[in-house]
C-alpha cells in the first residue's frame, strides 16, 4: 500500500515533527501483520509526503486503518489533523510482487 498526503506549507513541520515521533512511523512500524512501513517527503514538492507500507494481510492493514488510541483518535493518522493537509490524502492499495 502507498499514500500520499500534501500538507499545508505552514502545517509541514509539524507533521515532519509527528512523523518522527512515537506517534507517527513507529506507529506502524509496530502494528500487527506490518511487514514494513515508511514515510517519506518528496524530492521536489517538501509539502508531499509519501507512506509505503506491506502488511501480511489486507485485513491487518484494514484493522490498523481502524485502530483508534485512548482518545478515541485513529491510530493510522498519527494525531494529524486532516484539516493541516492541502487536499484529502490518496491511497493505493496493492500486493506485492516479493512473494
């Protein structure tokens, strides 16, 4: 699965600051049936950034999608605020080819 989100320029640096956070990439990195997740900005627009993540099941993925912490708040968002993003972020689910 990949996604991409474009923040707001004034928005970035705090969720650059989440993402290196406990709440943001290891997050994901930790949930059950992740086989590997990333997030990274993009190379030419510093407002972009790209997630890519494997899960041993569809399933797994859908359940940490849903996955919601103490507060009440979706796990899989890292306590971003959708509201900080330029436009809705894009999924793309896939399967892997590495078997």
């Amino acid at each position: 699965m990949s996604a991409v989100m474009k923040s707001k320029p004034e928005y970035r640096d705090k969720i650059v600051e989440i993402m290196k956070s406990p709440k943001g990439v290891a997050v994901g990195k930790q949930a059950q049936g992740n086989l590997f997740f990333d997030i990274s900005l993009d190379s030419e627009d510093p407002n972009i950034f790209r997630a890519y993540e494997n899960w041993n099941t569809k399933e797994e993925w859908e359940a940490f999608m849903q996955l919601r912490d103490a507060d009440g708040g979706l796990v899989a968002v890292h306590g971003i605020d959708f509201a900080w993003l330029s436009e809705p972020p894009v999924f793309y689910p896939g399967t892997s080819l590495a078997g």
